[in-house]
C-alpha cells in the first residue's frame, strides 16, 4: 500500500454558475475537505479537482494542514468531509481564516 499522508485543505474562491454544491449559491465561498494522498501537491491536486468536478473555482492560495484522520486510508487518494460555505467578498479571507481554524482543531 502506498505511504499516504492526511491533509485538511481550504482554498477561498467562487462558486460559479451551474455549480453542483447542494445548497450553493453563486459567489464568494469557502471551501475545505480532508484529503489521504501522498505528497501536499498531490493533495492540492485532489482539491483542484473536486473543486472543478462541482463548480468552485480557487481565487486565493491554498491552505494545507496535517491533521488526524476521520475516515480510514484507502488504496486510491480521496477526499472526504467537502464544505462550501458562501460569504461574501470583505468577508472572504476572514472566513478562510476560521475554517483554517475548525479544519486544524477538528
């Protein structure tokens, strides 16, 4: 089995039209999720590609945290745990900063 590490993310950005967020809204979010991969780049990959694959596109860099494990290591890297949360443009980085903060005590 390969040696993956566990990562907590969280990237601010925005949700974008025809998104696929349940409960989204279009505009200035957050988003966060626990990630199994090997490296950080490749945990940024995983975030990048979620992100893509339900509609959030990044605008600020990417926050990467070691953190405990909720869910058990798999063969394949995957993410779990995936929160968007809207706010708004002066608020943004402010909220990055909280759920950088809950990601890292969770």
């Amino acid at each position: 089995m390969t040696d993956f590490k566990h990562f907590s993310l969280v990237a601010g950005g925005e949700t974008v039209e025809d998104h696929q967020v349940p409960d989204g809204v279009v505009g200035p979010s957050v988003m966060s999720m626990k990630v199994w991969a090997e490296t950080v780049e490749q945990a940024v990959d995983v975030l990048c590609e979620v992100g893509n694959q339900i509609g959030f596109k990044i605008d600020e860099q990417v926050e990467v945290h070691r953190t405990p494990a909720k869910q058990a290591v798999r063969e394949e890297p995957f993410a779990y745990e995936l929160r968007v949360i809207p706010c708004s443009p002066e608020t943004l980085t402010s909220t990055v900063e909280r759920e950088a903060e809950t990601v890292r005590s969770e």
